[in-house]
C-alpha cells in the first residue's frame, strides 16, 4: 500500500512544484535593476522549490523500494507551499 501512496503524492508533490515555480517566476521576476534583495523571493520561490523536491525525492525513494516512505513527497509538497507563502512575505517587505 506505500508504493501507490508514494507514487501519488509524488505526482501531487509535482504538480505543487511546478504551480509554485510558475508563480515564483511569474510574481518575484525583477522588471527594474536592483541587486541583492531584492532578488531573494525569486531565488526562495526557485531554488527552494527544486531543493526540496529532490530532498524529498530521495528520501522517499533511497534504499526503500521494496518499502517507500510514503510521508516525505507529502512533507515536501506541503513544505513548497509555506516557502511560496514565506516568499511573499518577504516579497511584500522587499519590493
């Protein structure tokens, strides 16, 4: 029962990944020259994101498939949101 269960929230994990770049790119993008902060939600919202889904890839996945563990993709996706959520508020503070 942990392999459709990992294998489920894994696609969740992606589809939060990909919604969470889109907005990342789309919302933190620098339109005006700046350096330094004002950079900070684009890197959170980017590198955050692809930083956490493979972590949580490959704890799910390594030397566990036989028996994954199911909880890290949904830990994961979770953690994608409250970094896009920790990103906007520094985006309010920094913009």
């Amino acid at each position: 029962m942990r392999i459709p269960v990992a294998v489920f929230g894994m696609l969740v994990m992606f589809v939060v990944a990909v919604g969470v770049l889109f907005f990342g790119i789309l919302g933190f993008t620098p339109v005006q020259a700046c350096a330094g902060a004002c950079y900070a939600p684009f890197m959170m919202a980017t590198v955050g994101t692809i930083v956490i889904g493979l972590s949580a890839t490959f704890a799910t996945w390594f030397r566990a498939l036989r028996e994954p563990r199911a909880y890290w993709p949904w830990i994961g996706a979770a953690l994608m949101v409250v970094l896009y959520l920790a990103s906007l508020s520094v985006a309010e503070q920094v913009l």
